[in-house]
C-alpha cells in the first residue's frame, strides 16, 4: 500500500558528525525512493562533514552555535527553543537526528511528539547510549543491529518503529561490526521515513503500528 501526498514531506536533519545516513536520506529521496524533501540540515558543530554534504546538494545548511547558552541553567532548553524557531520558520513536518550528539529537551520532543525520529546502532531496548558495538560484544550476543525509533524525553527509550539484524561473528570487533550495522541503518532510516511521509505510522502505547501490515524487509538479516 502507497499513499502519494500532494506535496513531498518537508524534512529537517540535525547532524554532528559525518552525516552518512544524511546522505543515504538525500540518495533515497533523489532517486524518488521516499517522497520527501530536506528543507534544511542543522548542525551543533560549525565544520561538521555533515554540513558539507548538504551544501553539495543545494541543501540548506545551518550552523547553530550552542556556546552563547553555555553556563545558563537551561542552556539546553535554550539551545532548543533556537532550534525550534528555525524549524518552524522552515515548516518542517518531520525531524530526524542522524548522528546528533545532542540530547534533545521537551521542547522540541513536545514540539514534534511522534514527529522527530532517531536511528540508533543497537536492537533497542538493548544497549542505549554510547559504545553500544562493544557492549554487544562484550555480552556475548548472537544479533546486533539498529533501531529507528520516535524520540521521547528518555534517551534511546521511544517507541520502535524499523530494526534490522545482523549476526555478532566470532571474530568480530567494534569497528568490523559498526560497520555493517552502518549498511542496515542506511536501508531502514529511508523507509521509516517513506512509511511516515505516506501517513501509515501510528503510535499505540509504546508501540507503532505500521498500517497495512509490516513492510517486506523490516527485519533485515545479514549474513555477510
């Protein structure tokens, strides 16, 4: 099932770092994969990579700088009205966080409830936080993977929406299996949003039902 929307969901992306699943976004919206349109990609860090990438797509990209609110009690609040302000001026329907070393406040989880997604480099609820491959490792798990999940005021802790799975080998490392977990985040981000932009997303709970039935391909299993 495929609902087509009058006009291409508006979208921003808040980034800090490299901005790969920024980037496997752009590829799935400029092949017509997902119907959507970046509207603006914002940045904590004023040289992150990220940035880059949007301006090489004509993308607009914004730098908001967090030093004027350091030391104020609520700088973090602060911080996130700005971000506010800049969303709402760009219309954004829907926010993602793709490698955002921010953690956001209710004002903009309350401003976007069920509307600002997360992607996150584990089979949440298992391992939120940092060094989630180590830890998986560490624990001896058999499966690894990833989540795209709404962001609520807890970290890592809102409802799930896409995983994927890939197994932990023998003689994996963190690097060896970032990396392939990495490879699933760039299929599964794409298609949350795309479910999101044809309006088949709906929190019960802490669930999500996907209306229609679950995609082919939600649970993706790498053997490689």
């Amino acid at each position: 099932m495929s609902i087509k929307r009058k006009d291409a969901l508006r979208v921003a992306v808040l980034a800090s770092g490299r901005g790969s699943n920024l980037q496997a976004v752009i590829d799935a919206i400029e092949t017509g994969t997902v119907q959507a349109k970046i509207v603006a990609v914002i940045s904590n860090k004023k040289d992150a990579p990220a940035l880059e990438r949007a301006h090489r797509h004509g993308l607009s990209s914004l730098f908001v700088d967090p030093k004027p609110y350091a030391g104020r009690p609520d700088s973090r609040e602060a911080y996130d009205r700005e971000l506010l302000d800049v969303l709402r001026r760009h219309d954004v329907e829907l926010v993602l966080l793709a490698g955002y070393m921010k953690i956001v406040t209710k004002v903009l989880v309350e401003a976007f409830a069920n509307r600002m997604m997360n992607i996150h480099p584990s089979l949440l609820p298992s391992f939120p936080g940092l060094d989630v491959q180590k830890k998986a490792i560490e624990w001896g798990c058999k499966l690894a993977g990833c989540t795209v999940h709404f962001v609520t005021e807890g970290v890592d802790e809102g409802p799930i929406i896409l995983q994927a799975a890939v197994p932990i080998l023998d003689d994996d490392t963190s690097d060896t299996l970032a990396a392939r977990i990495l490879e699933q985040e760039h299929k599964i981000y794409p298609r949350a949003i795309q479910l999101f932009a044809e309006g088949r997303l709906r929190v019960v709970g802490r669930r999500v039902v996907i209306e229609g039935g679950k995609p082919l391909g939600e649970t993706i299993i790498n053997s490689s």
